[in-house]
C-alpha cells in the first residue's frame, strides 16, 4: 500500500477481475432479486460479497437503486479475523490509506471521517488489517455499481467490547446521507443442516435487535453485530431479515449460513385516530387485568395494526385526582409499541415507589401514554455546549457512564428554571459532578408525544 491505494486481494476470487464480467455479475444478482422496500439505512450482508451469494445480498443491495442521489458516505465494518501469522490489534482500526481500488475503479476514503476519529481512544490507524481482508471489499464494487462515487469509510473491530463499538459507530452515524454496511456470515461447519439450524436461532435474536453473546460468538463479527443490534434498538429501528440461506463454501470448507438484514430509521411519531383509540384500548384492558389479578403475556401481532408493531420506546403513566399512581416506561426501544406500552401499563399498576393500585380505583383512573422517539447521540465538549443542546419542554435527555445511566422525560423541565438545572440533574443521578469532563460520558436526547 505504499502508493497510499489499497489494492484488491478478492478480484478473481470472490468476484470476476474483469471490470465488464463483474458488472454482468453484478447486474444479474440485482435483476433476480425482489423487494417492497427502499431507502435503508443499515444493511448486513453476507460477507463473501454479492456475487458469491446473489440471492441473498441481491435482495438488499437492490435497495440501493433508489439511493445513488443521496448516499455521499458508506461505512463498511467488520471484525477483524486474523490470518496465519497476522497479529490482532486493539480497538477498530480504519485506515490510512487515500483509496481502495477494484475493478470498477477507486472508492476514495472519507478522510475527514478518518481525521475526526483519529484521537479517539479506541480507533487505531492502520493499514495492515486492511491489506488481506475480503470481507469488507467484496462489498466495494456493488457500491460502485449502484452508488456511484460515494467516499468509503472502512472499519476493522479488533480487540474492542460492544460497547466501544457502538461509542464509534455512532460518532459517524450520520442522516440518509450516510449508509452503514455489516460484513457477516451466520455460522458455518460440515453438517449443512445443523449450521442452518443454528443460523436460524442467531437470525431470530438479531431481527429483535437483542444481544445473546453465546450465540453471537459462532458469527464471524460478534462484536459488531452486538454493536449494531444495540444502536438499531436505541434508535427504534429493528433490523428485518431480507433474505437467508446455507450455502457450500466459497473457499470449500463446509457450509456457511449467511442472510440479509435491512434497519430503517423514522423519527415519525405520529398515530392516526384509530391507532390512537387501538392502543388505548390495549393498555386500559392491561391495567384492569393486572389490577383484578390477571397476567399479561404480551401481544399477538397478527391483531395488531402496523403503526402498532413498529418498534418504538413508551412511558404509561396512570394518575387519580391529579396525582401519579404510578409510572412505569423505557427510553430505548426493545419491543413493538403495542408491547411497549402493555409491559409498562401492567407495570405502572404496581411502581414501586408508590402504593399498588386497588381494584377500586379503577373508574377513576386518568391514562397517558407517551411514546418516545429515537434517541439521538450528541457530542458536547463543555457543560454549556450541552446545556444548549436541548429546548425547554421538548427534549429529553439520557446519559450513560462506564457505571450509571440515568434520564428525564420532556416533562420534567416543569420542575427546572433554566437548563442548567436540568441535566445538572440528571448528571447527578448518573453520579456525574460539575469537576467531570462532560464528555467522560455519552449524552443522548429525545422527544416524546403523548397520547
């Protein structure tokens, strides 16, 4: 790499060398595959690249048709899986190279990206993972093919925890102007069979953006697929699986199960009328069971209205006579909305803080649902950069340590004279003082609609 150009390593192997045989290739994977959707902001796709697995990288990929005038920007990251003789590295490494080059031509890296990153205490500079990894590359020229001339950012997970993979990630999130793309395979060995079986149960935990290490780890990126799992929860996207299947081996060692995954992001918090009533309805019939003694197990999506599955955060508060009852909610979204709000409304019935609702209080009980929106990294440098970073009576705010989390709903600033006061606040519940670094620990905001 010494002409500061990455060269390609997977040309003649996973895709044709040929620039116009790798576009027929290419073009045939895209013109097999189906899709309803458009517009993602994160794919995972299988990592030996769309021409070794067409059928099922074909059906993503073929999303990016409708994007070509709004990408400027792809992060590609992976983990790092050393070769024979290849150390392994700490934190994620992106490189210093200008460019990477493929068939198609040269993809130029996104330098400022690179340089904002360059002082964070888990990125590294470096080159060296880069030189033989096929994971990320064979990504390359299909983003060429239907993006056009958009900057890269690649990145390889080294010796670095989920949670130091998220705290990067979301430094280059970005809008719609940036696409994130996950490398990955599923699971692989020689019963093709139990590997399906196997992938089938990793694919279930990721569509539900939940993180089970033990099942992660028999995946070629479990770092980052924790990684993203947590961000598409935190930011009520869900990851929806596109398409799956077990194939031989590119490099003929078994069988490797691999899929594709697509996460949208929607800051639309809006209810028609009769989701609005739906919903209501829903937690009302929760809280009158749980108060009678009955048991609420979730919900039945079948029965549910879309708006009503999509994957959103909720608080339920119940009061009588003007005063709290009791209050339960999440700021990240884990669930459908529909069981969002169930979960917490059979949840406020019972708050801990407060005596537990009587079945006499139930016809005078007053209900608010209040539906929470993505959260939304922010990076102040000074206390009162962050102060600044939120308007009175319409954000919210979570912050997260090493040790502690805390947060305070949009209503809470009734309570405060000035924003000082509020996310000094919440600074405290988190064990923060006014001697900390504010940026010792992540800040978030949000909004909330109630209903």
């Amino acid at each position: 790499m010494s002409s500061g150009v990455r060269e390609p390593v997977a040309a003649g192997l996973l895709y044709a060398a040929d620039p116009q045989q790798l576009r027929v290739e290419i073009d045939a994977a895209i013109n097999g595959a189906d899709t309803e959707f458009a517009g993602p902001k994160l794919l995972i796709l299988p990592d030996c690249g769309m021409v070794a697995a067409p059928d099922v990288a074909g059906s993503a990929m073929l999303m990016l048709e409708s994007e070509r005038d709004h990408v400027e920007r792809v992060v590609l990251i992976a983990d790092h899986e050393p070769g024979l003789g290849e150390r392994g590295f700490a934190g994620v490494a992106v490189p210093r190279a200008i460019a990477f080059r493929t068939p198609l031509g040269d993809l130029l890296v996104d330098r400022e990206s690179v340089d904002a990153l360059n002082h964070h205490p888990n990125v590294v500079l470096n080159d060296r993972p880069f030189v033989h990894n096929e994971s990320l590359e064979v990504h390359l020229p299909p983003v060429q093919r239907l993006l056009g001339n958009v900057r890269v950012l690649p990145m390889l997970v080294g010796d670095a925890s989920a949670a130091e993979v998220v705290d990067v990630l979301e430094r280059v999130w970005g809008g719609r102007e940036t696409l994130v793309i996950v490398s990955a395979h599923f699971g692989e060995g020689e019963d093709a069979e139990a590997v399906t079986e196997h992938g089938e149960r990793i694919r279930e935990t990721i569509s539900h953006s939940e993180v089970v290490p033990e099942l992660l780890a028999s995946t070629s990126s479990p770092q980052t697929l924790a990684a993203v799992s947590t961000i598409t929860a935190r930011r009520s996207m869900g990851l929806n699986e596109l398409a799956a299947d077990t194939v031989d081996s590119p490099r003929g060692a078994g069988s490797i199960d691999y899929a594709a995954f697509g996460a949208w992001e929607s800051s639309d918090l809006a209810l028609a009328d009769p989701d609005i009533a739906h919903l209501r309805a829903l937690a009302l019939a929760t809280v009158h069971l749980t108060v009678l003694g009955g048991r609420v197990d979730g919900t039945d999506a079948g029965r549910l209205p879309p708006a009503l599955v999509a994957r959103r955060a909720s608080v339920v508060t119940l009061r009588r006579d003007g005063q709290t009852r009791g209050s339960a909610g999440t700021i990240e979204a884990d669930r459908a909305l529909a069981a969002s709000v169930v979960r917490n409304a059979s949840a406020a019935c019972a708050d801990p803080r407060l005596p537990s609702i009587q079945p006499s209080e139930l016809d005078s009980l007053d209900m608010a649902i209040s539906v929470v929106s993505p959260i939304e990294r922010i990076f102040p440098k000074t206390w009162e950069e962050l102060a600044a970073a939120f308007v009175v009576g319409r954000h919210g705010v979570l912050v997260t340590t090493g040790t502690a989390r805390a947060a305070q709903l949009p209503a809470m600033w009734a309570r405060f004279n000035h924003h000082e006061e509020f996310v000094g606040a919440v600074a405290r519940k988190a064990g923060m003082t006014a001697s900390d670094n504010v940026t010792d620990a992540a800040w978030y905001r949000f909004e909330t609609i109630d209903y």
